[in-house]
C-alpha cells in the first residue's frame, strides 16, 4: 500500500478541521470554543503549547459560541505579574461583553484597524495565557478586574497597544506573586500538559457553567 495515499487524506482532514474551528459559525447551544491566533498577514498561524515567539509577536483570540458569553482573557508570568486583556475598560473599539453568538476576534478593531496584544518584551519566563467563558458574570473575576494592570489603546496619540496600571491604583497580582483567583490558578494548570489548545473550553471543576482555556508561550532567545 501506497504510504502516501493514506497520510496525505489524514492530513487533509486535520487541515480542514483546524480551518472550521477557526471559521465556522458555531450551532446554537454548543460549547464555547477558541482559537489563539499569532502573526498576522501571510504569516498568521494557530498558537501551539510552549511556543517560542519573537518579542512582541502579535497575538489574538478567535472564540466562537452559539448564544452569548461572558468572556475574560488574562495573562501571567513571574516578570511581568498577571496582567488584564479582556475585558479592558482603556481599550477602545473592541467588543464588549458579553459577546454576541457567533464568531468575535478579541481584541478587536479601532477605525476599522484590527488591534492585537503583544507578547511581552524580554520576559524570559513562560507567559501563560486564559480564557474564560460563562453564561452569566463571574463574581470571582468581576471584583479582580479593576485591580490588575491592563492593556491600552488610549494612552498614547498614536494608539499603540501597550500595558498601563489600574485606575484604582491598588494592584492584584504584581510580579512574583501567583494567580490571583483559585479560577484562573486551576485554568492554568491544565496547560501545563495540553496538547491542543485550540478548539473547545473545558468546563471548570468547581463552577457550573463556566469554561476555561489557556495557552504557554516562551519568549525566543536572540540568536
């Protein structure tokens, strides 16, 4: 038998999977699922786990749900503490929650501009990144948001995506310090040895109706 006449329709199939998780519309009722996209233009992919990146790699979050969800994106590292993406209240443009049924790239658009985060600059730890989705708000991560430093698009004239302190001036989750919720530290505890990062949430242990996911990246050494 013909080794390639087997691998090549295999390999077709898991190509055509990953191109409906990240376009296809989701049916009603389904479990909310997500894909983490890096790049962009020609060299747009799907994140794997453990990624090694170039600083300041553009990222991005394709979720996908039937009906509406509460949606929050957080980041974490031991250099850089725990760190807001969404729902930021300085970002200016994007969605906002909860969002639609559908298909949603966070963080957005600005003028008809599709904005992005950005890994994090010569941190050399692992960034691991989470995603929750419930049907209502969380109270646990409701009270943690104005707390934590956040991404901007409002703090420079040119608009520039960058991270800026909470308004409140009390901050969660500095440097050094862990996750600051026992939803987030169990999220991201699962990454530590996933496989495939992209597609469906997993539902959470301890809270009914909530789903989590999450992703870990490195940064590239200079060569």
């Amino acid at each position: 038998m013909n080794s390639r006449r087997v691998v090549l329709p295999i390999l077709a199939a898991g190509a055509a999977a990953a191109l409906w998780w990240t376009y296809s519309p989701p049916t009603p009722g389904e479990v909310p699922a997500a894909t983490w996209r890096i790049g962009s233009g020609d060299e747009l992919r799907q994140a794997r786990n453990y990624d090694e990146l170039p600083p300041e790699t553009k990222l991005r979050l394709s979720f996908h749900c039937g009906e509406p969800r509460y949606v929050y994106v957080f980041s974490r590292s031991d250099e850089d503490g725990t760190l807001l993406m969404f729902p930021s209240p300085d970002v200016r443009g994007g969605p906002e929650n909860p969002l639609p049924a559908g298909h949603t790239v966070l963080p957005g658009k600005r003028d008809d501009v599709d904005q992005a985060w950005t890994t994090r600059a010569e941190i050399r730890a692992t960034t691991t990144f989470v995603v929750v989705a419930a049907r209502q708000p969380v109270d646990e991560l409701e009270l943690l948001l104005p707390h934590l430093r956040r991404w901007t698009n409002s703090a420079l004239p040119n608009r520039s995506m960058l991270v800026t302190n909470p308004r409140t001036g009390e901050v969660r989750g500095r440097a050094r310090e862990p996750w600051p919720s026992a939803l987030l530290a169990r999220a991201a505890e699962r990454t530590i040895t996933e496989t495939l990062v992209n597609g469906p949430l997993h539902p959470d242990d301890e809270l009914a109706g909530v789903w989590t996911a999450g992703l870990r990246i490195k940064e590239r050494p200079a060569k």
